[in-house]
C-alpha cells in the first residue's frame, strides 16, 4: 500500500517538531492505522531529509530490537534500523544536556567503522568484518518522542528507532584477532555496575546485525557507504538517565566510553 505523500510528510514533520521541541507526541498509528513497516521507513526517509535540508550529515546508521528479550516484547521476529546525524554524536566523555530530551535511555553497544561500503543482499559476517576499520564501544542514547516510550513497530521505525545521541569509545581496535560473540560489556552509572552482557545478545554476533543492516538497506536499494558509523545494537537493557548521571561503558579489550548528564 502507498501512503498519502502528505501524510508521510506530516508525521515526519510532527516527529521532528516534537524532538526540536523535547515533546511527547502519540504514536502515529493511533491517527493512521494502515501505517505498515514499508510506510514507516517512508517516514524515516522523509524525516532524514528534511534534517539533512537543515544542514544534518549523516554519519551513520543503527540497529535497534537486535535481542531476543525486546523482539519478543515488541512481537516481532525481524530487527529494525535508523540513522545517525552529526547532530547525534557526542564527544567521548563529554557532557549531554537532559533538557534538550524527553526521557533518555541510555545502551552499551559495540560500534563499527567501515572501511569499505557494503551492497546485499547476501551480506554476511566475514563480509562484514572484511569490510570494517575498526569496531569501538559505544553508549546509544535513546529518546523515543512517544509517551512514556509507548510505540508499535511501525512507529517507531517511523521515529528513526529512538535514536537521539551516542558516543564512540576513543581507541581504535581492529576486528582481527577479536571474539566479538563472547567480548564481555559492563555499564557503570555512577560508578556501580548496573548492567553485564556479551557481544552474542546482539543476534549471536554483532557483526551479524550490520550484515542484516545491510540486506535490509538492498531492499529499499540502499547501500552502507564507506566510512559509516554501524551502532550494532543493544548489549545490555536501556538504563533510565537523569541530570547529574555518570554513565561509563566498559569493553574487553576495546576500553572506555561515557557520557555525562546535566
Ligand atoms: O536501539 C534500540 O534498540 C532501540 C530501538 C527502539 C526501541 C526503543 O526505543 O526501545
Ligand atoms: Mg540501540
């Protein structure tokens, strides 16, 4: 089904009226039922666009709902993927302002840079790790522009996957040699340890997720250029953050990253 040209505009506007504006909105299916996946990333095109009009490069992309445990509460068997803005990046240690988001979340994730661009189908994880720089850890900050984080999956992919900030851990480390499935992850906030998990929570892989990334990037005839940002999905669960938080991300072999909350 094709949706409306103005109303895909329209909630791609509304969406991004409610991130500039730090508002909650309700989810779009509730005013347009007959939003299905398809029409969802015609949303999150058009509010691509419309950010890039607005002087945003886009630097990236992510994977969101890449764990068993979130796809069985959303009841879905398949991934989602966002992008990242310029806008999105944070330095490394660098202070993040919570007044400028709704209700942030914050995530412990291994990203990738790519060397090389990546075309599916067919993609797979030696592909993907042939065609990688470098892999660091990261922290993804979500901030659904729903209430209360309440969404169905056409909505959120429509909502760019709640994608809002993240940082890069600042060392560099090649993927040869790595064990990403078992390389072990720790979030601190505020010096506790508050969450633990393993490279192999992100579909048994991480490498595995931005192979999907990009066989589901085919079907829309998209490629994932050189040079990409890849946030390969969620190792831990989405941890609740406030102004006055520490939150720092621990990767074996890989080193730091953190954020600051006022
Ligand atoms: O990055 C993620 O896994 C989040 C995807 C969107 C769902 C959510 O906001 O929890
Ligand atoms: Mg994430």
């Amino acid at each position: 089904m094709t949706l409306d040209r103005s109303i895909i505009e329209g909630c791609a506007k509304q969406l991004l009226s409610a991130e500039q504006d730090v508002r909650e909105v309700v989810k779009i299916t509730d005013a347009y039922p007959q939003i299905g996946v398809d029409e969802a990333y015609d949303i999150q095109e058009c509010l691509r666009s419309l950010k890039q009009s607005a002087g945003v490069r886009i630097v990236g992309m992510k994977m969101g709902l890449t764990s068993r445990p979130k796809m069985q509460q959303m009841g879905v068997d398949t991934p989602i993927y966002g992008f990242l803005g310029d806008d999105n990046a944070v330095d490394d240690g660098a202070v993040v302002d919570t007044a400028r988001l709704i209700h942030p979340k914050v995530e412990a994730e291994i990203a990738f840079v790519m060397r090389d661009a990546l075309q599916g189908p067919g993609c797979d994880i030696a592909r993907v790790l042939a065609a990688t720089d470098y892999v660091v850890p990261a922290i993804e900050l979500i901030d659904s522009r729903y209430e209360n984080f309440r969404f169905d999956l056409p909505s959120v992919i429509a909502d760019n996957t709640s994608a809002a900030r993240y940082v890069l851990g600042s060392r560099p480390t090649a993927v040869e040699g790595l064990d990403l499935e078992t390389l072990g992850v720790v979030m601190e906030k505020n010096g506790q340890v508050v969450e633990v998990g393993a490279g192999a929570a992100v579909l048994g892989n991480p490498a595995e997720a931005v192979a999907m990334l990009v066989n589901m990037l085919a079907q829309r005839g998209q490629v994932l250029p050189a040079g990409s940002v890849v946030l390969s999905g969620a190792i831990t669960a989405a941890v609740a953050v406030a102004a006055g938080d520490n939150v720092l991300v621990r990767a074996d072999g890989l080193g730091t990253t953190s954020m600051r909350f006022v």
